[in-house]
C-alpha cells in the first residue's frame, strides 16, 4: 500500500515557515506590548549611561507575551550596537535549575571556558571580574523553577553594574526570598495583561502572513482559532491550533484550511478537569482547607499553621500553593507594606465537585 500517494502535487505546501508558528520564534514586530518593552528598556538604559541599573519582577500568566517582549528589548539592543558595553545573558532556569548550572551558562554566553573542576564560588568570582570590566544585563526566565535563589546573592553582591530581569508566572515570586536577597533586589514589578480578543486577532494573523501561503485560510476557520485562543487567554494555543488545522489540511490534499481542519485541532486540546478534593494529595488538600478557613490572610501566617501541624519547609508549602494557584483553586495577591511585597492567599471562586 503506497504511503506517500496522499499529499499535495509537486512538494506544494501550505506552509511558508513553519517556524514562524513556534512561541519561541521573534517576529520582527512585536505587537501590543509596546509599553511592557519601553518598560523593561527603562530599566536597562541606566547601565548604558555608566550607572547601574534597576531590577525588574516581569510576571503573568503563561502565554501572554513575557519571555517575547524582554528577547524583543534584547535584540534591539544588539542591533543598534548598544551591546558593545553589556553583557546580555538569557538563562531559560526551567533547563538550568541550580546555582552551579546557571553559572555554566553565563560562563558559557560571556566566553569564559576554564570551568573545569571549579566550584559554583570559584566560578562567580572570575565572571565577576569578566563582567564588571563593562555592565549586564540578566534574564532569568522560569526564575520559580530555580531549586534555589544563592545565584541571585551572588549576582546582586559581586555584579557592580547591572539590571536583573526576572520572568515568572507567579504573582507571588518576590515574597517567596530570604530577606537579604529582597533587601538587595529592591525589584520593580510589571504584570502582563492576558491579551484581549481584538489583540489576539492581530497577533495570530500576524503569525499566519509569515507561516502560511497567501489566502489558504478560510476566514470562519480562523475566528474560530481566535475565539479559542483568546476564550483560553493564551496565545500559545493559538499558534498549535494554526499549526494542527494547516497540518490537518495538507494531510488531506486540500489548498484551504477550513472551518472542519480548525474544530478538529481544537478537539485535539486536553480537556480541562474540575478537580476534587480527592483528587489531591492529602498535603495539598491541607493547604487548601487552610487557605479556605483563612482566606485573606498571608502566606506566612498560613505557612506558620502548616509548619506547626505538619513540620514541613516553606519551599514544600510554596509548591502546594503553586499547584492550587495553576488549578485556579486559589488566587495570590500581592500587597505591598512598607515597600515590602507581601503574598495574600484567596480561595478561589471556581467550585470544587466534591469539596
């Protein structure tokens, strides 16, 4: 049985750049998150002017453009030459989650190639000498997923010229430090906005002048893509979905991509599950039931109920909120006291079946 018979004649396509569909990809214009950009670039232009820069917490929820808008600053940084002076160093800390990996990293990104048998200290003190003979900029994306926060120490007390620019989807990141890194972070917060519907539509057409051959979309079946991907809040379904419904249709033979291609992407995406108490582990369903008793009150003081009952670290109670927080079971607000940002737990308005 032939296997390849069923494709379009003559190696046609309905892919341009296929590429140009991935999140990670950098389009050269980087619409409605313009202020975010002027934002971030605020931050970064006193090291241009020999002084040190601000640090910046840049959070949100996933999808929204964060990572996008701080690597759009970064570029354009390079291509006005303003680098010559600034180390740009990206860090993805989801790949590079403890203090000696990261350091390998920055060793690798500034040049620096005597790393072997040198400890995490060792290290950061020869990159402190590299560094400060100019300024950095870092971007510590994912910075939640670090294992630990001694890199940011480190960087704060041996990097004399800098702008540390912190990626998160946690509200909540800055009050989750020791106190001596807070004190010396003294970071600034900008929270991403989930684009609108309008929003949405511009981006993803954006996205499908460069992936796609010129009319292959059938104009219903690219509001539908828009309607879920804005309903959802994440542009990153709606780059799958454009991606899957033009695979859908190429598998076909077809030259359109139509209003059937693009439900049958949609049908692809994981269902979203309410979850039940029984659901959860018995630790996690404890941090909820306190949360549900004291709604409003800190993370600390919360914490203080868990530790007393059960004993356990803050890092296991923080990641038994970041898993009820990423099941919209709870919301974190963050107030700030002083200058002090402090973490208040809310129970979530969405219902639990069996609760």
């Amino acid at each position: 049985m032939p296997l390849f018979d069923n494709i379009l004649g003559n190696n046609e396509s309905l892919f341009i750049d296929e590429l140009a569909l991935d999140y990670e990809y950098l389009p050269r214009l980087l619409p409605h998150r313009e202020s975010q950009q002027q934002y971030i670039a605020t931050c970064i232009k006193p090291l241009l002017q020999g002084r040190n820069g601000k640090n910046l917490l840049i959070t949100g929820q996933p999808g929204i453009g964060k990572t996008a808008a701080t690597r759009f600053v970064l570029r354009e940084l390079e291509e006005k030459g303003l680098d010559d002076n600034l180390y740009l160093i990206y860090v993805n800390c989801w790949k590079k989650d403890t203090a000696h990996k990261v350091t390998l990293e920055i060793c690798q990104q500034i040049g620096y190639k005597f790393t072997h048998d040198k400890s995490t200290d060792e290290l950061l003190k020869d990159i402190g000498k590299i560094i400060n003979r100019k300024a950095a900029v870092f971007v510590l994306d994912e910075i939640d997923k670090l294992s630990e926060f001694s890199i940011l120490y480190h960087i704060l007390d041996d990097i004399y010229k800098k702008t540390i620019l912190m990626i998160t989807n946690e509200k909540s990141f800055l009050a989750s430090l020791e106190s001596r890194i807070l004190s010396r972070l003294s970071a600034e917060v900008v929270e991403f906005k989930p684009y609108n519907y309008e929003e949405t539509k511009d981006i993803l057409k954006q996205r499908t002048s460069y992936a796609f051959v010129k009319s292959c979309w059938d104009d219903q079946a690219f509001l539908k893509i828009v309607d879920k991907a804005a309903s959802l809040k994440d542009i990153r379904t709606g780059l799958f979905l454009l991606r899957e419904s033009g695979m859908l249709a190429e598998s076909g033979s077809s030259r359109k991509i139509t209003s059937d291609h693009a439900e049958k992407a949609i049908s692809k995406l994981p269902g979203v599950k309410i979850l039940s108490s029984k659901d959860m582990d018995k630790d996690t369903a404890f941090v909820l039931n306190l949360i549900k008793e004291h709604t409003g009150m800190t993370s600390r003081d919360i914490y203080q109920l868990y530790k007393d009952k059960t004993g356990k670290s803050f890092r296991t109670f923080h990641r038994k909120i970041k898993e009820l927080e990423k099941d919209n079971l709870i919301f974190v607000e963050n107030r700030f006291i002083d200058g002090t940002p402090i973490a208040v737990l809310n129970l979530s308005s969405k219902k639990l079946s069996d609760y």
